[in-house]
C-alpha cells in the first residue's frame, strides 16, 4: 500500500461520515439559537457565527462544506469545551477558534446574503435582549 492510499484524501468518499453529520446538524439544530442568544453579548464575532449557520443550511452549500460547518457549531452548541464557556473574557475563546478556522477554509461558500441575513439576524437578537433587561 502506497503512503497514497494509507491516508484519505481530503476529496475521498471514505472520509464522510454520515453518522456523525447527522448527529451534528441535530445538535445545532436543538441548540445554536438558544445558546446563542444567552450568550449573545459574550460570543465575539456574532455575525460570522451566524452567517456559519445560515450557510451549513443553505441547500446550495456543497455537502462537505456543511459537514465542516456543523462540526464546527456542533462545539459551539456543546455544553462541555476546552475552556469552559462561562470563564469570563476567555470561554468562547476555543469554540471562536474552531468556527473561525472553519469559516477561513470554507469563506468561498459563505454568500453576501449569508452575511447580511446575519447582520439583520444578530441585530434583531440584540434589540430583543436590550428591550427584555
């Protein structure tokens, strides 16, 4: 076996796996809106976040770039991290990093309107939260 075909290239129908896709987009979809707007005002870079979300669900997005996108707000929405999340000034520090690298590798896929529909998104959630305080 040539050192080729020991490992899986990254374009490889050997690398998917559908299990663990499909575990991800049910832990975003049960949990990305709520932790999002408990943390909203501790979760740097809302806006990219979103528009991650919005992008993983868009039905133009190719498929392995969803499966990257909700690994990556799986960990966000995961009660349990590297630096816990309620460590003030540093806990979303692991899960911005995560979401970032995802975002910086797949940011061809992410649409203008991902990130404008995000903006209106993250404002409206801010406004709601001021008015509820």
């Amino acid at each position: 076996m040539t050192e080729q075909q020991q490992y899986p290239d990254i374009e490889g129908d050997d690398i998917l796996m559908p299990g663990t896709y499909d575990r991800n987009e049910e832990t975003v979809r049960k949990g990305f809106w709520s932790k999002l707007k408990r943390n909203l005002a501790r979760v740097p870079l809302a806006d990219q976040v979103v528009a991650a979300y919005y992008a993983a669900f868009d039905p133009a997005t190719p498929f392995r770039t969803k499966a990257m996108l909700l690994a990556a707000l799986a960990y966000f929405v995961m009660p349990f991290d590297v630096v816990p999340d309620f460590i003030l000034g540093f806990g979303f520090t692991d899960d911005m990093t995560v979401l970032l690298t995802a975002f910086g590798l797949i940011r061809s896929h992410v649409t203008d309107a991902h990130l404008e529909r995000a903006r209106e998104t993250v404002e409206k959630l801010r406004a709601e939260a001021k008015t509820s305080e």
